[in-house]
C-alpha cells in the first residue's frame, strides 16, 4: 500500500538542569560554588533521502522523541547535550504543522535539512550567580522544555510527466510501452487504484512518467476515486491526456478532464497538456482522418498495437526539455 500521508508528533529533548554544589576542601565544609551548567537537549532534525520512496516507516510510530540533555554536575562540569535525533524522509515530503496548515518545509533534494523541533537550553549551575558579595548562591536555572510539533508529512511523488484521463483510456497501457514500468492494465474502470511511476530512458536522459487512476466528472467531489492522486501532479512538467479515440464524444470527454483538473487547481490547466489518441487500432481510416482534422496538436497511437509509440516517444522528449 502506498502511504502517501501520515500524521506524527516530534518532541524535542529538554535542557539538562543547573545545579547547585559546593566546592570540598579540606577544612572548608562549604566552599564556593561550583554547580555546573545542564546540556542542551537534542533537536529533531529531518533530512530528506532518495533512498526512500515512501512514508511507511510512520505509519505505525507516531511520536519521535529526541533525547534530553544531562543535567550539570558538581566541579562546574557541564551535563552532556542531547544527541539530534535524525529522521529521514523522501524526497518530494511536504511537511506542514496540523494546528496551523502552515508549510513548514518541502523537500526537493537530496540531503536537504531541516531543523524541525529545536531542543531546549540547558539551564545554569549556581556558578553563574556568584559575586563578590553574593559569595553563596544557591540560584541555579532549570533546563529549558524543547519544543513539540504535531505535523502533516505528505509524498508527493516527484514525476516529469502526469498521465490522465479518463478511466479505461489506456494510460497504464501507454506507460507500459514508453517506459520500465509493468502497470497492471484491466479492460474495466479503475483497474489503477495507485499512483505507478515509470521510467522512460533516452540516451543518458531519464524522464519518470506517473500513470494516475483515473478521473471522472466530479472527481473533485471525490466521485470514482476522487482527485487525491492529482496532488502529485502539481510539480510535473506536463501532462499526457490520454482519450480513448473510440470514445463516441472525445470533444466533450476531453473537456471533463480539463475541468476536473481546473477545479483541483487552476493553475495545472496551464502547464503543457498533450492530447493522446489511444486505441487508434480500432478506427478505420476515415474515423481517424476526422479526428485528426479536429485534434491538429494531436498525436495518434495504439499503445497495445503499438502504433506510434516513437512519435510519442518524442513528444515527450519535447515536453521536457
Ligand atoms: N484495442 C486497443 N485496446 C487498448 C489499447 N490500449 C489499451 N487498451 C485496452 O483498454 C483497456 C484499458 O486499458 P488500461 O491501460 O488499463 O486503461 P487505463 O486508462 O489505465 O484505465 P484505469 O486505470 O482504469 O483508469 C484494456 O482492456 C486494454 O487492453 C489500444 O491501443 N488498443
Ligand atoms: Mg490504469
């Protein structure tokens, strides 16, 4: 199952404690003070890996703790801080705070870092408090709280080109034949219930192409699967609109895509869309030769006859320069 949202608490460590001690000497049953400082307690830290492709390692821990500092010992020795507590995330984890929806931070690359949860100072030893007229002190701070965070981590899966449209149209079969990828493919609607990621290799160029279940007038109400997928849909560069060229009314079903997508978010209707004719197999000549004249930006294919595969092929090429 692919875990694509997951909610967890992060708490940071506290400070370690100051202390109050008094120096032993010989003779002196209370020397001067020499309380030391508490360590600082440890941070969250998030760091995003490629090494990662999903959010399963929170699915059943939901809150990560980070260690908290010593507290301080006598002959003003500071107490150990806290060792950070490393979390890694996949890359394309868009991290916001539950209370607030704010985005907190969305990870695009390698290595990135993230200091989510900082830990708490550690507080002082009565050391600190001592003057010349104040030669006892028994004041002494008390480590700081470190800071907790409940957050939303979302995987948005980081793809070049979206495949979209309708369901039964073909996209998983045209994924299949452009890229490594061995999606399931099913001669009924929604046989896609998961996002698939493929590769397609050119030369030393890589393009990774993400077939979608697929969209329904009302998607965005949730109808069929709903729009959730189209979240990883928002960094590509473009998209493939796959119709089915036997559709009896590909004008107005080309119309009910674009529109869901609109009501996702309008700002995915202009990033480049290329239209895809699939199951051109089952046209006769004069059929296609209509639907050409009407769709000029077009291309044309069979994806399980395969017809024009390295047209499409370059079109995506083009499409991602
Ligand atoms: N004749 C013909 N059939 C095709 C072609 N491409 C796909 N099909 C058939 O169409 C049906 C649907 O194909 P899929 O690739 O699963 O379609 P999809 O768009 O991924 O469907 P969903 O995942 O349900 O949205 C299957 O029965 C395929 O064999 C084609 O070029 N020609
Ligand atoms: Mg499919």
């Amino acid at each position: 199952m692919l875990v694509d949202s997951v909610d967890i608490t992060l708490k940071a460590g506290k400070g370690g404690d100051g202390i109050v001690s008094w120096r032993h000497e010989k003779f002196i049953p209370k020397g001067g003070p020499d309380g030391g400082d508490g360590g600082r307690g440890a941070s969250v830290v998030l760091v995003a890996s490629h090494n990662l492709d999903t959010l399963s390692s929170f699915r059943y821990r939901k809150l990560f703790h980070a260690e908290d500092g010593e507290r301080g010992f006598a002959k003003k020795m500071y107490g150990k801080a806290g060792e950070d507590l490393e979390l890694l995330v996949p890359v394309g984890t868009l991290v916001t705070n539950q209370e607030t929806g704010e985005e907190l931070f969305d990870f695009t690359e390698e290595n990135q870092r993230f200091v989510i949860a900082k830990g708490g100072k550690g507080g002082l030893g009565n050391v600190h408090f001592a003057t010349s007229t104040h030669q006892k002190p028994t004041e002494h701070t008390l480590g700081q709280p470190g800071e907790t965070i409940d957050v939303t981590f979302e995987l948005r899966l980081i793809a070049d080109i979206a495949l979209i449209g309708l369901p039964n149209a073909g996209k998983s079969s045209i994924i299949n034949a452009v890229t490594d990828a061995d999606a399931r493919i099913g001669a009924y609607p929604f046989s896609t219930t998961d996002p698939i990621l493929g590769v397609m290799r050119v030369g030393d160029k890589t393009i990774t192409i993400i077939d979608l279940p697929g969209l329904i007038e009302g998607a965005h109400q949730g109808k069929g699967l709903g729009d959730k997928f189209l979240k990883h849909t928002q960094r590509v560069k473009a998209f493939l609109h796959v119709i089915d060229a036997t559709d009896p009314d590909t004008a107005q079903s080309e119309k009910i895509i674009t529109e869901e997508i609109r009501k996702f978010d309008k700002t995915l209707v202009d990033r480049p869309r290329q239209l895809v004719f699939n199951k051109i197999d089952l046209l006769n000549a004069d059929e296609l030769k209509e639907l050409k004249k009407q769709f000029k930006q077009a291309v044309f294919v069979s994806a399980k006859a395969k017809i024009n595969i390295n047209e499409l092929r370059d079109k995506i090429l083009e499409l991602t320069p």
